[in-house]
C-alpha cells in the first residue's frame, strides 16, 4: 500500500503522463479554497498546493493573523494559526486520492507545520535541513538538523504514508551549478531515509541550459537509483527558480520548456511557475493558465540525448558522486555530516549569505549559457573540475547573469547560445 | 569626505523579519559600494531589533531596507517603529516589492513616507532613482532629500487627504 501522492504518481507514469503541480498559496481561507477547488477540477493530471505564508515561515503565528484582520494580503495560508477545524473544512471534498495536495512551507524549525498539516489529514510536504535552512533562515544550520530529524520522526509516527520532498535542488533558486543541488537533494533524501522516511522525492530546478539540464536530471535518476534503493521516490522538476522573463510570452515560453525538459528526462512531476512571476502574487486563473500550458507541452515524444549532453553528464557526475561520497564520510549520521561538510566549506552554496555558508565558491556562466564554477573554494574537488575565477563581480555583470535567461526568452531567444539550428 | 576620497557615506543594508531573499541584498550592496557606500549587510530574515543594535553599533549616514517576498511594507513599518521607540533618528529608504500587488505602490509608499522614510523606491525605474538619491546624499546628506510626493490615484484621495488631516 501507498500514499495518495505516490499513487497518483505511479498511475500517471504508468501512462507517460507529467503531473503538474503550483506553487499557489493565500492567506484567506476562502480564498486558498477556491484556488484548491479550480486546481483540482482541472482535466489534467494535477496535484494541489498549500504555499505557507512567509510569516509562518519564520515562526511568527501572530502577524499573520493580524496583517489579514488588518486587510493586508499574506504570500501564503497561514496554516499553523487559521483554526484547524476551518482548514479541515477548507480540504473537505476536494483532497483524496484523485487530488493529494502538499503542502509547501520554507521553514528551518518545521515541527508546528507539520503538527498542522498532520492535524489537517494530511501526510505529504517539503524541506529539508539544508534547503530549508540556509535559503530560508538566519538559524544555526545544526537546529534545523535535530528540528528535521525530530520532525521527519513524527510525521512517519503519526501517519501511515508520509512523503516529503526535498528543496535540495533548488536552494538559493539561481546561479548554482547542478552538481552541488543534486548531490544536496540526493543526502537529504538519506537524511530522511535514515529518520524513518520512505516516501520521498527528490528535486531539480531548471537552470539556464537545455543539454546540461537534461544531463544533470539523468545524473540525478541514477544517483538516486543507487544511494536510495529502499525508499519509493519520484523526481519533480521546478520550473526555473530564478529572476523570471517578464513578458507574458518569455514566461509562457518558460513554462513550456521546463515541461519539455520534465518530459524529456523522466521527470513524474513539474512545480509550474506563472506569467506573473516577475511581478506579485500570481492570481488562480493565472495559475491555472500555466498548469495547461505545461500539461500540454509536455505532450509529444521525448527528445533523445545529443552528444554535448553526455559531456555535461560525465562532468556532473563525477562533481556530484565526489560531494556525496566526501560528505557521507565524514559521519554515519547524515545530519552530523551535512553540519561538518558546511563547516569545513565541503559543501558551499554559492553566494549564500547565510552564517553557516561559508560563502568561498562562486558561479558563472560560461559562453554557452551553462552554469559553472566561478571559484571552488574547499570544495574537494579534484583534477579535472575547472574554475572559472570571477574575480570582483560588479553588481551590473551579476544582474546580467541573473538576468540571462530572462532575458533570452523575453527576446524571443530562447536558444540563442545554440546558433540557428538549435532545436531542443 | 567625498567620493574621490573613498567610501563617502557609510549604509546598513537589511531587509525585514519575515523575507528570506537575500540576491536583492547582494545585487544591492554591490550597487550601493559602487556609488560610494561603505556597506554592512544584514542578510535575510533580519529581526527589527537586531537593525537597532547595527544602527547603534555601526552609527549609519544611511538605512535601507530591501523587501521582496511581498510582508515588506509592515516589515518596514515595524523597523520604523522600533527606530522611533529607540529614539534614533536615521534617514531611511525602503524598495523591492512591499505588498502583494503592484497596484498597491502608490499607497504604499504615501504611507511609509508617512511614517518617516526619506524615500520609497518602486517599480521599473527603482534603482535609476535610488542612484540619483545616492548622488544627493554624497553631496549635501541625505536628510536633506526631499522626496517628490507620489501622484494620488482619484479613488484613494480621499484616504490621502484623511491622512493629511490626522
Ligand atoms: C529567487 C527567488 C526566491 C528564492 C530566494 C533565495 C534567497 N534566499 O535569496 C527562493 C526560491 C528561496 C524563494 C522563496 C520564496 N519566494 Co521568492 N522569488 C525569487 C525570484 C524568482 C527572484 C528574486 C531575485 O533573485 N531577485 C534578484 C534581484 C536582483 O532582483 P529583485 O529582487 O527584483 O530586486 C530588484 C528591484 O526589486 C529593486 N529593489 C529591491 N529592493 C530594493 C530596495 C531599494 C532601496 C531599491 C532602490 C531598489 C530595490 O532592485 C533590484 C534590481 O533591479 C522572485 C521572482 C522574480 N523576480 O522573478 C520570487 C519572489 C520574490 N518570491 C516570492 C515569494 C512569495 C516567495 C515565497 C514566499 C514562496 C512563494 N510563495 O512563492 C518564499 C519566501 C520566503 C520568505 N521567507 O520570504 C514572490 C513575492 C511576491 C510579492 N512580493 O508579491 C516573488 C515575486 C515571486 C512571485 N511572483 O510570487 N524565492
């Protein structure tokens, strides 16, 4: 037996069809129902949202409430501090096992959401030590550790099937080359392994290149095959997590690569982005336009490997399998390992702020638009693994490499580095 | 000192408790270095007391405040506060996007003006506009800046003029 999530996903991979999913949060109750309700009447293989707002993120169960009293919007559903009954009625009728809804939440102290979630009826969400700690939190890196540890064993106490997946190949959302996020998703994914965890998935964000994206979610699969053999897993694609294309057509053209790519490597689920991402909160309708665009992008037959993606391949896994092994030897307890790997600045997120990061490695764009290593700090890295010293980054040549794929697809370029017969 | 002599103005760079974005941060801190800053960034999710104590602790010509996760116009309001509450006194500008919708700017920025920043920096042309400030300030101080005052939509007027009033 299994889960409502990792059902539908079974069934869906069964007929090659992508599950498509929002990043939808609100804080009204109402509000949050309708969107859940239009989602899940949608005719297409789709799995329901509950964005937390970024109050409850950070542990403050107070001014959500009185920001929403005071008439203000919150970017999520404040759900430790609406009263679980209301939350209850607000899931009635629409989750089960045709709808499994998440519920995703950015929080380095994750125990009072998933004491809500779990009261709510639900088993399924997201995070990790890592992920949702250094993106997210001014926390020691080590309290998110025993506060996921702790977590990840109540939520597999209290029910039957619970499923979490890790932020781990998203992290900062830009600028980090896909050795370091798949080697992260891939020891989250043992950290909650070894706390009970046996329902998973495991996480790519889309980054600025089309062949070394589909490599690296290769990489991804066969790492996971061989790390996690006892655990049930699936891989969900995020959408690019960067600065978005601000024109309707360069983001819808977004979206739809990302299905493509999703499709293409095998990817079960698609965390879809919107035409208003660049801007505010997207609205439900502008939700559901994107969930089809996706849905029917990721149509058709799969794209087969071309030959510069089986380079990218064998460079990302030989960075990503280097990181795993050099940080599972540290510790047999993954949680003590991940906090001596950031110390010793074995793992290092690039341009994170966070006190725990070191903050040593740098990412850059190469001529073809791919991501790679600007500075490698201590990294362990060896022989081939080249740097791309950066030197001092200008704010105008770091916005242009934030801006890059924005850019591409607001141009109407979206495979511009390709030369004219680039097709995907 | 002025620019040709190094850093001409020192700026303590935050955002507010509940925002976890930190490339607006460092594409800022970059920026404000650049036009002749000499910056302490804060990081993500900095509390409004622990802003107090860097403005003690660093004594800044200037503050600025960097929301995007959309909880930026009560985040600031709650560093205003606790500014006032300490009894410092500090010019202040805020930016990025502080509501949930862009519609909300003009109000926004009346209201956080209001309650004491020298200047609100939205939308497209934000950081044209912040580097004219920034221009300013190395000149003539940034208490001197006079911020040019927001056009008033016809259906909020009459909030504006209740404002005024109060
Ligand atoms: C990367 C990213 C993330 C990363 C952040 C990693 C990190 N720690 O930094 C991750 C994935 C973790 C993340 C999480 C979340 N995010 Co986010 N994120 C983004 C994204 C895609 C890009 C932001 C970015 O890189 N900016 C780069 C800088 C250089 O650009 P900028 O921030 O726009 O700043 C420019 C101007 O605004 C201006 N500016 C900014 N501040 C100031 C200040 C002054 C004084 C001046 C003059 C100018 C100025 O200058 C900059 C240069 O032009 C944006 C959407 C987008 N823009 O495409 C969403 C976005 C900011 N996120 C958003 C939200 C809501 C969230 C979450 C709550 C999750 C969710 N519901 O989706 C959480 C928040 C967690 C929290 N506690 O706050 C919303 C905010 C909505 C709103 N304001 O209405 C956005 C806009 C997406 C959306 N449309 O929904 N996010």
């Amino acid at each position: 037996m299994s889960g409502y999530m990792d059902r539908f996903i079974a069934d869906a991979r069964r007929r090659e069809t992508l599950v498509v999913q929002p990043r939808m949060g609100f804080g009204n109750i109402a509000t949050m129902r309708a969107g859940l309700r239009d989602v899940h009447d949608l005719d297409i293989p789709v799995v329901g949202t509950i964005t937390v707002d970024s109050y409850t993120r950070v542990g403050d169960h107070v001014s959500s409430i009185e920001r929403l009293k005071a008439g203000e919007e919150l970017n999520g559903y404040p759900i430790v501090s609406h009263p679980m009954d209301k939350t209850r009625e607000m899931l009635a009728g629409l989750y089960g096992p045709g709808f499994p809804i998440q519920v995703r939440h950015g929080t380095a102290l994750p125990l009072r959401v998933i004491e809500s979630l779990v009261l709510a009826g639900l088993d399924t969400t997201e995070g990790g030590p890592v992920s949702y700690c250094l993106p997210y939190s001014r926390l020691p890196l080590e309290h998110a550790v025993s506060a996921w540890a702790e977590s990840c064993r109540y939520l597999v106490g209290e029910v039957e099937h619970g499923h979490i997946e890790s932020f781990g190949g998203c992290l900062l959302g830009q600028l980090c080359p896909p050795s370091l996020l798949i080697a992260m998703t891939v020891l989250e994914g043992l950290f909650f392994a070894q706390h009970g965890v046996r329902s998973m998935s495991l996480s790519y964000a889309q980054g600025t290149h089309d062949d070394q994206d589909r490599a690296a979610v290769r990489v991804l699969r066969a790492l996971a095959q061989e790390y996690l053999p006892s655990v049930t897993w699936h891989v969900v694609l995020y959408t690019y997590m960067g600065l978005f294309p601000s024109t309707p057509d360069g983001a819808t053209e977004l979206i739809r690569s990302s299905a493509r790519l999703a499709r293409d490597t095998h990817c079960e689920r698609l965390i879809v982005k919107t035409v208003s991402e660049a801007w505010q909160i997207p609205s439900v309708a502008e939700n559901l336009d994107a969930l089809r665009v996706a849905s029917a992008a990721a149509g058709g037959p799969p794209v087969v490997a071309g030959p510069q993606e089986k380079e990218y391949f064998d460079e990302i896994m030989e960075e990503a399998r280097c990181l795993i092994e050099e940080v599972l030897n540290l510790d047999a307890d993954v949680g003590a390992a991940l906090t001596r790997a950031f110390a010793l600045g074995l793992l290092d997120i690039p341009f994170c702020l966070h006190a725990d990061n070191q903050n040593r490695t740098t990412c850059v764009l190469d001529d073809q638009g791919a991501l790679k290593w600007g500075d490698i700090g201590n990294l362990p890295f060896r022989g081939s693994v080249r740097q791309n010293a950066a030197g001092q980054l200008q704010s105008s040549e770091l916005y242009r490499m934030l801006n890059h794929v924005a850019h591409r697809y607001d141009h109407g370029q979206p495979n511009r580095e390709k030369g004219d017969d680039g097709k995907f | 000192m002025s620019i040709g002599e190094g850093r001409a103005f020192r700026c303590l760079l935050t955002t507010v408790e509940s925002d976890s974005h930190f490339w607006n941060l460092i594409y800022l801190e970059k920026f404000i270095a650049e036009n002749g800053g000499e910056v302490r960034n804060l990081g993500g999710c900095t509390p409004a007391d622990l802003v107090v104590k860097e403005v003690n602790d660093f004594q800044p010509d200037l503050l600025v405040v960097s929301s995007i996760n959309g909880h930026g116009y009560y985040g600031t309001s709650v560093v205003l506060t606790e500014l006032k509450r300490a009894g410092i006194s500090v010019p202040c500008v805020a930016g990025g996007k502080l509501t949930t919708a862009p519609s909300d700017n003009d109000r926004v920025r009346r209201e956080l003006l209001s309650q004491g920043c020298t200047d609100v920096f939205l939308g497209e042309n934000a950081i044209d506009r912040f580097r004219e400030f920034l221009a300013f300030g190395v000149r003539h101080g940034f208490a001197a800046w006079q911020p040019s005052m927001p056009v008033v939509a016809p259906w909020d007027a009459r909030v504006a003029s209740l404002s005024v009033a109060q």
